[in-house]
C-alpha cells in the first residue's frame, strides 16, 4: 500500500456556527494495515445533526472530537487491503471511521454490508443509525400504538422521513413539520404522510390544532425550540414526547431555549423522554431486517440527498444540514 | 337550621401575585341540606399549591374557579343534619367542599373519615392528597427502587416531606432541598434524610454535585424554575423526573421559565413525566392503608402547619404558602 490519505480534522472548538476554519484538511501518507487489521477506501461518508455535538468540549453520550483529531463519522469503506481473516479485499464495510479517505481498522465495531442488497448509502442511512434511530425512537421509546396521531418534526430529513413512514405503517395518523413547500410536497404526496406543516410559512400552534384535532399521541423532535413547545401544547392524555435531537438550538451561542410550558406534561400527564440509539445496539439487526422488507415491500421510500465530491467538501456539506438544505438523508458520495 | 355561612369567594383572575382584592368575603344565610343530602360545619380547610392554577382562566386538569365562585378547596366537615341515610350528625367528611363555614352536599365524591383513628387534619395531609400524590408519584410514575438515589424539591412541604420519607422506607438515599436552615433541620434532624439542600444559601448544582455524586436517579419535582435545572443537570442514567408542580413559576407573570438544560434527558436516557393526583382515586384506599401503617409503625413523621382562624383568614394563609412560610402541610383550623 502506498499513496495518501486526505483527512479533515477539528482545528479549534466552533462557537455557535459552524466556520470553515473550524477545520483543517491534512494529507498524511497511508500506512499499510498491519496484522489483524484491514484498509479500505472511504465511499460514502455520513452528515449528522448529532456531529455538532460532539464538536463542543462538554460531556454527552460520546466524548467530544478532540483538538487536532480526525473527525468523527460514520461512513461506508470498501476494503483494499487486509491482514485480518474477517475482511478481504473488495468487502464494504460501514463504521466510525471518521472524515477520512484511507481507513485503517481491527474490525470492532464495524459490519459488513452487502452491496447487492441495497445501495452502500443505504446502510448511512434507512439501514443505518438513522434508520435505528427511528425505529427503536418511535416503536420502543415513544410506544406507538395503532390508530394514534403522530407528529415528528424534521420531518424531510433522515430520521423524521423514516418515523412518519414507519408510523404510517403501524397504522397512525402522521403530521410532519418540516421547512418550505418543497418539502411539505415530498412528504404528502410522496412518502404518504397525512399533512404536512411548513413551518416557516405556518403558525405551528394554529397548524397543529387543525390537523391534530385530537390531540398528539407521539410527538417526536428534532428539533427543539419553538416548534417543541407548539407541540407540547397540543398533547392528548398520556402522549409521549420522545427526545431524538435539537437542531434548532445546536448552533445556539446563547442558552438553549427550554420548553417553557413543559408543565403540560403534568396537566397531560404525558411524558417527555430521551434516548441514545447506541443503546439499542443488540436490537439492531431485527430493525434492519425488518426496515429492508419494508424498502422491498415499497411500503418505505428511501429519501438521500446525495453530494458527489471529496472530504474536503465535508465542512461545506454539513453547514447545508443545518441551514435545512437537505431532503432526507445527506451523504457525502466519494466514488 | 339556621344561621350563616361566611365564604370567600373569587372576585377578580389574579395578576401576578395574589392580592386582598381577588377574594370577596360574602355571608350567606345557611339553608337546610333538602332530600339526599347533608348540612355540615367545616373543621379545617387544606391549602395547596395547586389553588393558585385554579384560578387562571386557563385549561388545565380541572376547570378554573369562575369568577364570583366559592373557592375550591378541600376540607373536613362535622355533618350537623343530614337528610341521606349515609350520613349521620356527628360524622365527620372529607371532601371538595370549598372555603366556606357551612357545607351542602349530597355525599358524592366525599369520604367519611374518623378522628379516633387520626387527627381530623392528618386526613388533608398525609392520609388526604398530599400523601396520595407523595405516594403514587413517587412510586408509580417514579417507579422507585431501592438503594436509588431520590432527590425533592419543595422538601419540607406537604408533598416533599412525604417523599423523602417513602423513599427512606424503600431504601433510598434521600436529599431535600427546601428554603431556609429551619426546615433543613427539619429535614435531616426529624425526617431522617440523608442530606439537605438550603436553595436560598447554597448553590444547589454544586451542592447536588456533593450530596449525589454519583447522580440523581429519581427527582421529585414540586418547584419548577432553576432548580428544576439544576437537578436535570446532575441526572444518572435512565433517571426519572416526576413532574407534580412548579410553585416557583405559578405567581409568575412573565411566561414560565422551561427547563433550558432539557437535552440532558437525552443525553442521560431519562425521562421526564407529568401526573395528576385523581388518576389514581381507585387506589387510594391501597396507599392510605400502607401510609397510615407507617404512621402508626412511627416511620413516617407527620409535618403540619396549622393556623387556626375563619374562612376570612384563607387569602392571608394561602400568601404564606408561596412565600414558602410553612413547614409540612398548611392547614386553616377552624374549630
């Protein structure tokens, strides 16, 4: 093995939005994998609302990227290389292995994926975390049953294009939030959802009350903010409010803005809970499996937005995530 | 019968802070009870926190007093005619009866209680419910387990004071936080908490980093407002967060203060959950039994504030109890 391997890495701590010199672009040669390991060539690299936590020097679910290191990702490989029995060469293989082109890795804590099943982004994405994530997010954390009325907000990204499907499915009534007509479009005539409330055109709260007449049974943010408190303000009994994320609130320089009226969980008697979708690791494969027959049944359509270029285009491509410039799940594509 | 009956009566929504001038006091003559029903003379009148939500024109778990209404409140009655054959003169009852000297009513939604077995009061405190909330919240929407760490806020009130002596029961380390170094004593000295928090002296994030240093599995919250933040700041894992009241907020006149730091719930995997008392009117028998037990076995110790005086001392009384002026549950003894 020889030849480079190009590699964004944090350069200093980002305070509110996200800079471009936030980041430096490094090329350090490739070193051959060594024994028990493999290497590969970075194919597609994921973009996650969760990366802008991990940018702040404060303990969470995973300890921030440090200074100088290679930044955090998921990403799909294909092997090149290998001294490791598991892997061979021409494998594709999906783990943090960070913004990088070149990969060196044992193995842990990675899975092979198989091409001929679904395209590589696939398992970024609908069969990735964010596919996990609104599983186990609405049917295990938000208890979905049959027949309720679901609200999600990010609802044309990754994992809310997921949780509104996922909920038709189940049988829901399903109002998505998302940002502009375009995406309003996508989720009602495309993706199937009931209605859908663009938010910036749209008084939520007044939005809410007429496609949710009955009250929200599961709320499920992603946002946080003012779109939060709209919602916690029109729950039926015993809702439940799962805490996925709050990426209206992640590039805050001041405090976050708390859901002031979060007092209606007692006079709901609802609850408002948080989850890390690590935590369902073990349950992994039987959401994959059963999300597959779902993508293959048609019943799920599968939404990317795809950016072809390099790492170097990762710091641009991940300031389009928090500007809401994507629809649906938003991959770097380096083949 | 014959005589009158003094009440007190809504006369303006409070702005704010309550005034003398929200209250009528009113006579009325006393008429008799009629077929099915029974007269009685009022024995103590409960305050509680939750009166001052009562009175905002605001839906809520129950609807607001209208204006030019006898306020509701809980209290004990001595029956002193009776036209149904459950009653009996002499008897004493429980129930939503209102500030006023002289009761009507035709028994529905009462209870009969009996002073040998408890002081009159005990039954709008601890067998009343403040001990039916201190009970199922802590273990039903708790969902408490021994050797957990439990922190209360509004510890040396009604509630709060029962809390923290359930939890010890079940096994529990306990901290309180409460106003002032008197009922701190209170607390550790009398009710045998393990450590308590005076908010008005101490900080309490730092002093939660102290006295739960290994985080807060259950909190308790009664007061809302920063130290409901200053709790989810110290949540451990899978940690519980019960909703009963915010007194620090109900007087407010700005919008409520939301818990800004909310995101911890995701990033502990906790949950924060609202309830309301009447939801478990099925099972009080259950928890007054097991309560009452514990009284009679000496474990649990029965904190009350009793002010003696008339109907027309209410609104001054009800003042102390958002002032934090009193020390377990804030009776108004008429006899």
């Amino acid at each position: 093995m020889s030849g480079t391997n190009r590699q964004i890495r944090l350069a200093r701590r980002p305070v509110g939005e996200l800079q471009p010199e936030d980041w430096a672009h490094v090329t350090e040669p490739a070193e051959a994998p060594g024994e028990g390991r493999f290497a590969g060539r970075t194919r597609y690299i994921s973009l996650d609302p969760a990366m802008r936590g991990w940018l702040d020097d404060r303990p969470s679910y995973l300890p921030p990227v440090g200074l100088g290191e290679v930044m955090r990702a998921g990403s799909v490989i294909e092997v090149t290389e290998s001294d490791h029995p598991g892997f061979r060469p021409g494998d594709h293989v999906v783990g943090t292995f960070g913004v990088q082109e070149y990969v060196i890795s044992d193995g842990r804590g990675t899975l092979k994926v198989d091409p001929a099943r679904a395209p590589l982004s696939t398992y970024l994405g609908a069969l990735g975390m964010p596919g996990m994530t609104a599983y186990f997010g609405l049917l295990d954390v938000g208890a979905l049953k049959e027949g309720e009325t679901v609200v999600v907000s990010g609802a044309a990204g990754a994992v809310g294009s997921l949780v509104g499907q996922i909920a038709k499915i189940k049988g829901c009534r399903v109002i998505g939030i998302a940002g502009g007509p375009d995406k309003c479009a996508v989720l009602t005539d495309e993706l199937g959802f009931d209605a859908a409330i663009d938010y910036r055109a749209e008084d939520v709260r007044k939005a809410l009350r007429t496609h949710a007449p009955d009250g929200i049974d599961v709320y499920f943010d992603n946002v946080g903010g003012e779109i939060l408190e709209a919602a916690l303000g029109r729950l039926a009994m015993r809702a439940r409010v799962v805490i996925c994320g709050a990426i209206s609130q992640y590039n805050n320089e001041t405090a976050v803005h708390g859901p002031a009226n979060y007092l209606s969980l007692l006079v709901r008697r609802a609850r408002m809970e948080g989850f890390v979708v690590f935590d369902y690791s073990a349950r992994y494969g039987e959401a994959a499996r059963e999300i597959a027959g779902w993508i293959a049944e048609g019943r799920i359509k599968v939404l990317e937005h795809v950016v072809k270029g390099g790492v170097d285009d990762f710091p641009a491509t991940l300031g389009m995530l928090f500007r809401g410039e994507n629809t649906g799940k938003l991959v770097l594509d380096l083949t």
